[in-house]
C-alpha cells in the first residue's frame, strides 16, 4: 500500500468520524464565506456574559459567532487527528471514536477560548462587532415595522458604537404615547426582550 493510500485510510477511517466531518463542515463555512452566502461578522449578542464565566473560558462573544465555530472545527479536526495519530504510533490501532471524540472535544474547548481571545487583539477593532445589547441604550433608532403601543412592541432599528445595525422591539416609555412606523426615537431603558423608547420629536413637522 502506498503512503499516499495509508494516509487516506487513515484520515477517512470510521474511528476518525467526528474529525473528518469537522473539517469538512470548516470547510463549508469558508466556501459559504467565499460565495457571499456567509457572514463571518455577524453579530454574536452575549451581551455582558461573554467576560464571565464559562463564555469567557470558550472566548464566546470575543469573535463573530461564525468565525469562533469555524475556529473550534479546525481545532478540534486537527487535535482529533493528532491524538489519533499519536495512538496509533503507541499501540498499533486508532482509539474508538467514541474515545477520541470526547477527549478532542474537552481539550479544544480551551485552546479555541485562548485562539479566540488573541484574534480578538490582533483583528481590526472594527470588524470585532459583539456588543452588550444593553449598550443600545441612549441610542437613536428608528421604527421600522409596524406602530408601538404599550404591550404592543415595534420593530426599530439601531447602530451601535462600530456603526452596525441591531434591529429591536420596542415599546413607548409613556403610557399614553404611540410611536409611527418611519419616528425617530430614543431607547431610553430595556425591558427584558424588549426596549422602552421616547419620540425624538418632529416626526410630525413638515419638511422645509
């Protein structure tokens, strides 16, 4: 058998499973990316959690949510292959996939964490697009969809502080007040899932 043969045995062996489908779904993110089917600076909205906790271990919300998963895909395609490797070489035959896989999987999670956080530094500070969504407050917005009411919420959209938009529902802060679809409004606090909001004036005014 050729080394070119063994090799492909190797890496499409049923044991190496979950590594290859890695790989080959990495790949797929980077040929979506390419034909403009993908966007790996879509927003990740894990507002504060992403510094605490677990989701700062994993660097979730330090990179857009596509990249991070293409980044974990690789790392764990390549340590799955890499220990496959290395057992093999230590015992003469490839751990049961139900063996490795977890193992890579465990071992990735914080080399993806510690990948992610050093591209977050390197990366243009413009294209790190994560924000806290409680951040969207005091910003301008306008209603996009629909008239709100109290208990009946609008869609608005808004930018953030990297010019991005976020679109939101939102709902007038004043119990008696009602905001058009086209008003420009001011977010002014967050209710849960949905912004309260003031009219920023004029929307009646003729045009000069």
């Amino acid at each position: 058998m050729t080394s070119l043969a063994r090799m492909l045995d190797f890496f499409l062996a049923i044991q190496n499973t979950p590594f290859s489908a890695a790989i080959v779904l990495m790949l797929l993110i980077g040929a979506l990316q390419a034909a403009g089917l993908g966007d790996l600076d879509a927003d990740s909205d894990f507002g504060d959690a992403a510094s605490d906790g677990l989701l700062a271990l994993l660097g979730l919300g330090r990179l857009p949510l596509l990249l991070w998963l293409a980044l974990f895909l690789m790392i764990f395609g390549v340590l799955g292959y890499a220990g496959q490797q290395f057992w093999l070489a230590l015992t003469g035959s490839l751990a049961s996939a139900w063996l490795a896989g977890p193992v890579a999987l465990v071992a990735s999670l914080p080399i993806t964490g510690g990948a992610a956080r050093w591209l977050a530094r390197v990366m243009p500070q413009d294209e790190t697009t994560a924000v806290a969504v409680d951040s969207l407050v005091g910003r301008f917005a306008t209603i996009q969809t629909g008239t709100a009411r109290p208990g009946s919420p609008a869609r608005a959209r808004v930018t953030d502080v990297h010019g991005h938009p976020h679109f939101v529902m939102v709902e007038p802060d004043n119990a008696d007040q009602v905001l058009h679809e086209g008003e420009e409004i001011l977010l002014v606090r967050r209710d849960g899932e949905t912004f309260k909001a003031i009219s920023k004036g004029g929307h009646f005014l003729p045009g000069l």
